[in-house]
C-alpha cells in the first residue's frame, strides 16, 4: 500500500485547529499535511520496518534519557513547521533549551521543526517522496537528518548548506554536533 494525498485546496482549507481534530477523531490513521495543504494519509507499515523503527527509536531515547540535553520524540509526533506543513517524522529529538523557550502546550502538535529527525525508508515509500521529505525538514530548520534505506542498503545524511551524503552499508551512524555521544548501531536496522 502506498499514501494517499487528497488535495482539499482551495475547496477546503482547515486551519491548524481543524487539523489536529482531524487527527484526534481519526487515531488510527497517520495523517500529514504539506505545506500545499495537501492531506497525506500513510498506510500503517509492515511488521519488518515496525521492528525496525521500533529499534531506532529505542535507541534514540535511550541516549536522550541518559544525555538529558533533549527530548526523543516517536513517529506519533506531530510537528508544525515554519512552512505550514504538519509532519510526523520516524523518529526525532529537539533541544530542551527550545522547547523551554517556547513553553508548547503538550497537548497540541509541536509548532517547530526538530533539531534531528528520522525517516526509516518503508517497503511501500517512495525513495523520492521521502528524500523531498528529508529535504524539506533541512529547508525548515532540521540540523541534522537521516535518511535510513534498508532497500538499498544505504543511509542519506542531510545538513543545512551541504550535499547529501550517501553512506553505501553503515555500520553505525554519529549524532555529530546535534546529538554529541549519540551513535547509532544499524546491524538490526539497517539490515
């Protein structure tokens, strides 16, 4: 199963708060909206990448609980970014120093882009449609993003100002300058 986008534009224009009571009445679908106000609406993924994202996120949490710096975030997340769309990226983390000069009600989609975010390329995903993703992310604010392809057996790292580098078969991968101490084993996820 691939996304489905329904373009409501301009015949239906919701507001962030209609939106999120989209996604609230409607908890068993993952829905995005781009920038366009387009409506994305994901498949849930097969039981391989669900392992697999589960390992990753467990993983990032894990080293954000023992770093403390920050807070780790599952693909359940909603975030606004300063382009107007809502994404949900695989996994992601932001900064407390952001998040306490905001001061976001818990309850509501987070209104920035995350410092690092995520994608685990599914079976059903277009490698495309998640690069422009990826490269979307970098375009709002993401200072580091990963690119995970257990399909090609490849890893694309995004970084503001820079080219996409493309690892051919990690082993592991370095949060950098994000996320100092962070590294991420890739022999059950990329694998």
């Amino acid at each position: 199963m691939t996304a489905l986008i329904l373009n409501l534009s301009p015949t239906i224009e919701l507001t962030d708060e209609q939106f999120f009571q989209l996604c609230q009445n409607n908890r068993d679908l993952r829905l995005e909206r781009t920038a366009e106000g387009e409506l994305i609406i994901m498949p849930p993924t097969g039981w391989e990448s669900g392992n697999r994202n589960s390992k990753l996120t467990a993983r990032l949490e894990f080293w954000a609980d023992a770093d403390g710096t920050g807070l780790a975030f599952d693909s359940s997340t909603g975030f606004k970014l300063p382009n107007g769309a809502n994404r949900s990226p695989d996994a992601s983390w932001v900064s407390r120093e952001r998040l306490e000069a905001l001061n976001p009600d818990p309850a509501k989609f987070l209104p920035l882009a995350p410092d690092f975010a995520v994608e685990l390329r599914s079976a059903s995903d277009s490698l495309k449609t998640v690069q422009q993703k990826m490269q979307e992310y970098i375009d709002n604010g993401v200072r580091l993003g990963w690119l995970i392809n257990p399909q090609n057996q490849q890893v694309e790292i995004y970084r503001p100002g820079q080219e996409v580098e493309v690892l051919q078969s990690p082993t592991s991968l370095f949060g950098e300058d994000v996320l100092p101490g962070f590294v991420l084993d890739l022999a059950q996820i990329l694998s």
